[in-house]
C-alpha cells in the first residue's frame, strides 16, 4: 500500500470510530473518582513494594467479569516485559485497561483505546507509566545527539519521543536518561489530557484525571511526576 493510501486507510479509520463513539452514547459514570483510582494505585504499589500483595483466586468473580467491564483506571505503558502494570499496581482482573507501546507515547491508536475506557467504561483515572532503563528513550537520545541512524518502523516511534530529549537536554541534567524519561511522561501527559474532542472535554469537565510516574525496576517504587 503506498504512504497516501495507508494515511488516508488511518484517517478513515479514526474517522469512522470517533463518530461511532459520538453516536453511541454518553459516558458510563465511574464507581470512583480520579484521585481515589490514583490513591488506589500509589496503595498497590506500596504493597507491591513491600511483597505484600493481595492473595487473588482469579476464578472467583470470573462470569461477573463476563458481564461487565469497569476498570478503575487506564494505563499508557511501555511495553517493556519488566514493567507489569497489574503487578507494580498490585490491581486484579478486570481493574486496569492497558495500553502498552514502546517509550509509552500517545499515538492515535493508544488516544483511541483511552477514550473508549474513559468514555463507556468509566475509567475516571489516564495514567502514563515510563520506566527506569527505557531504551526507547534512550534511542531517542542517540538520535538526538548522534544522529543515530534506526531499521524499520522504529524512526516513526523515535520521533514521539525526540521532543521530550530535547527539553530535558536544556536544563543540563545530571542524568540525561533519566531526565528525558520523566519529559517524556510529562508531555504524554500532556497530549493526553489535551486529545480534542474526548479527552480534552472529560478532563476540563473534571470526569477524567491524568497523572503519570515513573517506575523503578530497581526498586518496583513508583515516583509520580
């Protein structure tokens, strides 16, 4: 498919859902608020920290899931393996509605996902996750500095990411890594909570809170930002 064609496939695409989820109803009213969703995971992961989660049988409360869905918060991810939202959160099945991409950037497809939990779900809470060690970020940073050359798909991704090296570059950090993680969950943060017309609209209506931090992997602490 050439380039034209496959934007235009995307447009339609969004197009199509955007208006689908304008015909489809009014939002579902969340079982909590975005702060008590935030406190209930700052609470997980203080348990998680301190290997005292919460002993789950996965089967009991099965064919209720079945027949609902109404997770407490919404997660934008990387998708690197060590970083598990359900364990560093220490939340069950059904809880958490996960989006995972690499360097957890706010693509189309991800701000999609998280207006559907947020408006027929009722997730009140968009949480963006970075993580300690991020080698997209640190792709990112290579590109940056050393106009590093990348395979495949892999530029399109670097390019989300790019600005967040570059604010954190000015301020002369100590750690650049490090920096440049916390921006670049800052300005997830950000495009979320600015994502016209469904995002923008919850948060400003304040049915939606956006928050965001980074995990440790060293420690499993996570610190908001």
């Amino acid at each position: 498919m050439c380039e034209r064609c496959a934007g235009l496939s995307r447009r339609l695409l969004l197009g199509g859902l955007a208006g689908w989820l304008a015909a489809a109803g009014p939002a579902t009213e969340p079982a909590i608020g975005g702060d008590e969703a935030l406190h209930r995971l700052m609470a997980g992961n203080a348990r998680y920290r301190a290997s005292q989660m919460h002993l789950r049988d996965f089967a009991v409360g099965r064919a209720a899931r079945a027949a609902t869905h109404r997770p407490v918060a919404s997660i934008l991810s990387c998708s690197d393996a060590r970083v598990g939202p359900e364990f560093v959160f220490d939340q069950g099945p059904g809880d958490l509605f996960v989006v995972r991409v690499a360097g957890n950037v706010a693509d189309d497809y991800g701000i999609a996902s998280l207006e559907y939990a947020a408006q027929f779900l009722g997730a009140p809470l968009v949480f963006v996750l970075g993580h300690s060690q991020c080698g997209a970020v640190d792709a990112a940073i290579k590109a940056v500095q050393d106009n590093a050359t990348l395979p495949g798909h892999l530029p399109g991704l670097i390019d989300h990411i790019k600005p967040a090296v570059v604010a954190a570059q000015a301020k002369h950090p100590a750690n650049l890594l490090s920096a440049a993680i916390a921006e670049n969950v800052r300005q997830t943060m950000g495009q979320v909570a600015s994502a016209a017309p469904v995002l923008a609209e919850m948060v400003s209506a304040g049915k939606v809170k956006v928050a965001g931090g980074v995990y440790d992997i060293g420690t499993g602490k996570v610190t908001l930002v």
